[in-house]
C-alpha cells in the first residue's frame, strides 16, 4: 500500500513539474543540438572558405552517410542570409554539406518578416549561433536599386528595403554598387541584431551573434565585415 502511495505520489510530483517547467516548444526531432559557439561557428566557415579559395575542398558532409544522420534531426550551426545570385551558394563557397548551413536567400540578402522568422526558427530550435549576412561584389539586385527609375512587377519589394543604403551612399567616395552592398550588409545586420523579441534578447545574451561578409566573385573569398 505503502509503495503505491509513493507511485501515485511521484507520478503526482512528475505531473507538476512538468506542467511548471516551462519547455521550449521544440517541434519533433529538432533539438538544442550540439553546441557550436558564434566563434567556433565562424572559424568553421572562414576555414571552409580558405579551402575553396586555395582548391583544396573536401566536400565534408555530402554523402549517403550523412544523409542518413540527419535523415531525422538537424543542427546547422550557421545561418547565412545571402543573395539569390547563381554564383553566390553558401555551401559550395564554403565547403560545407547537407546539414552545416540554414540557408536563407533572395535578391539583395534583405530582410522581411518571413527571413526573420526564418532566422528565429534556426536560432531557437535548431541550434544556430552565428548569423552571416552575406552580400556580394556586382550584386544585381544592389545595382538595380543604386540605378533608380521604375521598378516593374515586384520589384520595389527588395528596392525599398535597399534604397535607405543607396541614399546614404550617394556623396561617399569609392564606387556606388560597392558602398550600396556593404551599407546594406550593415543595415540587414542592424535589423537582425535588433529584432524583437527573440533575436535581440539572444544576441544581449551573447547566445547568438550577427556578421556581415563579401563574398569576392573574382576570388572567391568571404570578408568578415568590422
Ligand atoms: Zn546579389
């Protein structure tokens, strides 16, 4: 009799604490994941990288092995937002395989409210500390904005987001597209950095950090930008 009081009674006690200890909302197979720290994170792009600059890739993670271990959870330790351009793919500038990346992209590597909630997602349930806003030299969707005039169809959508970095870039020495793509990184950054509620707390709390880059057509290289 005794032991069954104490059954009932822990089946109780495990019942309340379950119900008070808040549980983050993880949705099935989608752990915390291993621990990767922003700098660790961003020794392993800037390493994948100098790889591919030198020809000296190694295509980690790409086989039926590893499909196999991520087949039912997946724990990407970056986040790029990058532009949609054909010759800017992170995985391949990088090194980097099935799993490594969450990898957000579209015309210009701006941000919307369907990119930042992409980024929540990655950052809250899939494990990812770093966030890399990637853009690039010759960026179309950059120079577009920087030319003006009419935008069809639906353009404007990403001019509008980019026209605040061409207006601060006119009257800056150097060259037009090139200061539109980096101020634009910059501003993207901001935004990512100060979103709330999610981001923003995780970045005070130095769970989560933001970077710009450059990705070098000519050269393949990625600068990681002050
Ligand atoms: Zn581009």
């Amino acid at each position: 009799m005794k032991r069954v009081a104490a059954l009932t009674c822990a089946f109780v006690l495990a019942y309340i604490l379950a119900e008070v200890t808040p549980v983050q909302a993880t949705p099935p197979g989608h752990g915390a994941g291993k621990l990767v720290s922003p700098e660790q994170a961003q020794g392993m792009l800037e390493q994948g990288n100098d790889r591919y600059v030198r020809g000296r890739q190694i295509h980690p993670n790409r086989d039926a092995r590893r499909r196999k271990a991520i087949a039912q959870a997946q724990h990407p330790f970056a986040i790029i937002l990058g532009c949609a351009d054909s010759r800017v793919a992170p995985e391949v500038l990088f090194d980097r395989g099935q799993g490594d990346l969450f990898v957000v992209r579209n015309a210009g590597n701006v941000v919307d409210d369907v990119v930042l909630a992409s980024i929540e997602y990655a950052a809250e349930h899939l494990g990812s500390t770093l966030v890399v806003v990637l853009g690039h030299e010759r960026c179309g969707a950059v120079t577009a904005a920087a030319s003006g005039g009419e935008a069809p169809g639906h353009l404007p959508a990403f001019f509008g987001a980019i026209q605040p970095s061409v207006e601060k870039a006119r009257g800056m020495e150097g060259e037009l597209v090139e200061n539109v793509m980096r101020l634009n990184v910059q501003e993207m950054v901001g935004q990512i950095r100060d979103s709330e509620p999610v981001l923003r707390h995780r970045v005070q709390e130095g769970r989560l950090k933001v970077v710009g880059a450059r990705y070098d057509l000519d050269t393949g290289e990625v600068r990681f930008l002050p």
